[in-house]
C-alpha cells in the first residue's frame, strides 16, 4: 500500500469583507471570518504502482486533496499515511520519497538552462552523481530532449518545458509522483508523448501516479481508476470506463448503403429499431447489446459501403456526470 486516507476534513478560514468603501472601512475595525470546507470526510486507499485519476470540478477539492497528500497542508482532522509518513511532518525521507508536478507553475529557473536546474535538484536530494547522471541519460532519451538541455527554459515550447519539468521531479526516483494538469496548453502531439512517457515509466519502475486532468484524454489514456470529487467529497472511486458506461450506455451506429433500393431491403428491420434515415445513412443509438443484434441483423440483409460504432466523446459524457452527479451514482 502506499497511501491510506482515512476521514479527512480540511477547512479554511476565509476573511469576509462588506461590500463597498464603508464596508472595507468597517471591515478593517471589524474582521469577520467564514469557514469554507474545501473537503468533507474523504476516505481513499491507493496501491503501490497504480496510476489513480482524481477528477473534478473547478473547486470540488482535488488540488486540495494533492496538497495534503504531499504535505503542503494539513488537514482540520482525519488520518493520512503516505508510504509508512504523515505528510504533514515533512520529513526528508518522505520528501525523497515523493514528487510533486503543477502544469501551471514552475520548478525550473527560468534564465538558465534545464541542464543547470537538474545539477541543483542533485545537490538537493543528495543523488550520488554517477546515479544522477544514469537517471538523467535515460530519462533524458526517453523523452527525447538532448538537444535541448542546454537551452535556456524561457525559450523552450510548452511541450519541451514541461518535459524538462517531469524530468527534474524524477531525478531522485521518487516512489509517488503528483502530476496535476500536466497536459494543459499542450498541443495534441506533446499531449501524447507526455501520456506515453508516464505509461512507459509507470510500467518500467512501478511508480504510483495520481493524476488530475481536465482533459479526460489524458484520464482515458492513463488511468482505469478513478475517484471522484464533488463539493469536497468524495463521490465515485472506481473503474472509469464502468463510470462512463453508466453515464452513457449508449453507441451510435452510422450505416451507410449503396443505394436507396437497399434501404427498400431493410424496412421489416427498420420497424424494429430507432433509425434515423438521411438519404443513403441510417443512423441509431442503442445500448451495446441492441446495438450487435441491430448490426447483425444489418449485415445478413446487405453489405454496406461503410460503417462505423461511436461512443458519446468522454468529455461530453463528464460534463453530463458533473452536471447532475445524483443521477449515475447510486
């Protein structure tokens, strides 16, 4: 096991200042506080070598969640054990222990090259330098970025920054790595890369990974796990393709034929199924099993000039989950 969550809460105290300018004059003499509860007793266990996507809204409480698990925070209440620490207690062996990275913030000095960045996390962590220097050739190649490790980090594209950001965070190997939106601004292709790259790693070292996204390519790609968050709490822990199959059990066939006398061929099937008819495409959308015996029956009458099976674009389907929580889960 590396992580065990049991209960935690975490609340904030937020000043609560009255609107306009005698309200700002007031509020000076007279501090009044509100407290915010940014997560409700969430419990979560997580086993060494899973990649976990934690999913939610804008403030349902998942950069909070990382936050604890890494020790940045601590929690009103409730028991954490990362790895056999309490984060909260930032000890060295658990700080080496663990990685944190942010797509939206920075590690690496901006005015220096990566290269100069990666040689003051060695001296950091005390990695003995002929370590250093393997970890930093392999994860150096299977990223691909030799050619630019010696370029200064404001000139490198998000994709390449973002890379050298990865490989500063596993320098010491850390056991657990917290990667919180790494895709985001990426263009498709470093998307890919940066997905493969995790995949390859976790495979290879079994590394625990969690993971927050709202690009759910990166969730579907990485992750068959997922937990949940809404409103500080946690709402779903399990199989992510299980969570989209009950947001949407539905496919939509597109059926196309050769001509409209084949379309004359296909009534007595038509009659027995939601079909939607635009010129030479059906079109239908139907739970998986309808959906093989609709196809089935298509293809014993006539073949067609093409034909394809969609499934509802996952993020369509979590904007519909998040929408209306309730509804999928029981």
């Amino acid at each position: 096991m590396s992580i065990k969550v049991e209960h935690i809460n975490k609340s904030f105290k937020i000043f609560k200042r009255e609107a306009g300018l005698l309200g700002a004059f007031k509020s000076f003499f007279n501090r009044r506080y509100e407290y915010v509860e940014a997560l409700k007793d969430v419990s979560l266990t997580i086993d060494k070598g899973e990649i976990i996507g934690i999913l939610g809204e804008n403030g349902a409480g998942k950069t909070t969640l990382i936050k604890i698990l890494a020790g940045l925070i601590h929690p009103t209440n409730g028991k954490i054990n990362v790895n056999g620490f309490i984060p909260s207690k930032r000890k060295n062996n658990f700080l080496k222990k663990i990685s944190v990275v942010m797509g939206q913030k920075n590690q690496l000095w901006w005015d220096i090259p990566a290269s100069e960045s990666f040689l003051l996390n060695q001296k950091i962590y005390n990695i003995e330098y002929n370590d250093y220097k393997r970890r930093l050739n392999e994860l150096v190649e299977l990223l691909n970025v030799k050619e630019k490790l010696n370029v200064q980090v404001r000139r490198l594209s998000l994709g390449e920054r973002m890379k050298m950001e990865i490989i500063a965070a596993l320098l010491h190997n850390p056991e657990i790595v917290f990667l919180d939106e790494p895709t985001i601004g990426l263009d498709v292709v470093s998307q890919s890369k940066i997905r493969e790259f995790v995949k390859e790693y976790n495979q290879k070292y079994k590394t625990t990974f969690l993971i927050t996204s709202h690009y759910m390519n990166d969730i579907q790609a990485l992750c068959k796990r997922v937990f949940v968050i809404n409103e500080g709490k946690g709402l779903y822990d399990g199989n992510f393709d299980t969570l989209i199959e009950k947001i949407n059990p539905l496919k939509k066939l597109i059926f196309e034929v050769k001509s409209n006398s084949d379309i004359n061929k296909l009534i007595q099937v038509l009659g027995k199924y939601k079909i939607e008819i635009h010129q030479n495409i059906l079109s239908a959308q139907l739970p998986d099993e309808k959906m093989t015996h609709l196809i089935s029956e298509l293809f014993n009458i006539v073949t067609p000039k093409s034909f394809t099976v969609e499934e509802l674009p996952v993020e369509d389907a979590m904007r519909a989950f998040f929408d209306n929580p309730r509804k999928f889960i029981d």
